[in-house]
C-alpha cells in the first residue's frame, strides 16, 4: 500500500513537488531486498499509483483550466501560455513519455496537458506507455540497489 501511495502522491497535482522519489526508489527497494515484494508486484502497484494520479491531473486540468486562464493572474501571462499550447500541440506526446520522466515537472505536466485541451483519449494510452516505461525504470533502479544492498548485508 505504501508503494501505491508514493507512486500517487509523488506525480499528485501540487503535492508531489515536495515528495521525493527517492522515498519510493527507497521503499522499493527495503521491500524487495527483504523479500517482502516481489519486482513485479512493486513495478506493476507503483505503476498503477502513478497513472491514477496522472489521470487526476489531467482532468483537473480540464475542469478548472478555463478558471485558471481566465483568472487576473493568468491574463498577465498570456503569452507565455499561448506558447506553452502551440508546444503541447506540436510536441504533446513527447510532452506526455518526458514528463513522466522528469522528476521536477511529473506532477504538473498532467494538469497543464488537460488545462492546454490534449486529447484525452491520447493522453490516456500516452500515459498508460510512460507509466510502463517508468514503472521498468524503477523495477531496474530496484534491481540495481538490491544488487548493492546484496553485497554490504
């Protein structure tokens, strides 16, 4: 449960810039170490946390992005929104696979895809993609770490 709660909270909207991924690259890997989780289990339970939270964003995005554009605040930086739209709209795939990726813009790129209209059947299966690309990632961390912890205990 708490490697589903990590994963969640790690990408959640607001919160998950202040949630290191190292906690959940950590856990993991205690977990698998002990034998308490198996890789699989870890990889396909944080995936899954992940996506929910993905999903989350988006359509946060999409509910209060009119709200959040029109907003005074927002108006001053017209511009720069209108830009980041023609990059979703130009690159939102590679947008959607790298913001899965990064560890700075994970929790914002969902929400700035629904705010910027992405399509959400493609933001669905998009996501689903990263989601495996960066649960096999954290599965390879996790071996890797094991490997280490194998040799000092």
């Amino acid at each position: 449960m708490m490697i589903f709660t990590l994963a969640f909270l790690e990408a959640c909207p607001g919160i998950g810039l202040f949630i290191s991924g190292a906690f959940l690259l950590s856990l993991a890997s205690v977990l698998y170490h002990q034998e308490v989780l198996s890789l699989s289990m870890i990889s396909g339970v944080a995936i899954f946390g992940a996506f929910l939270s993905d999903q989350l964003g988006f359509y946060l995005g999409r509910g209060l992005g009119v709200g959040l554009v029109q907003a005074d605040w927002m108006q001053a930086h017209g511009e720069r929104l209108s830009r980041a739209r023609a990059f979703i709209q130009r690159y939102g795939a590679l947008a959607v696979i790298a913001g899965r990726l990064a560890t700075m813009v994970r929790s914002i790129i969902p929400m700035t895809m629904g705010i910027a209209g992405f399509s959400r059947w493609k933001f669905l299966v998009l996501d689903v993609v990263a989601c495996c690309i960066w649960g096999s990632g954290l599965a390879g961390l996790v071996l890797g770490l094991d490997s280490l912890l194998g040799r000092w205990f």
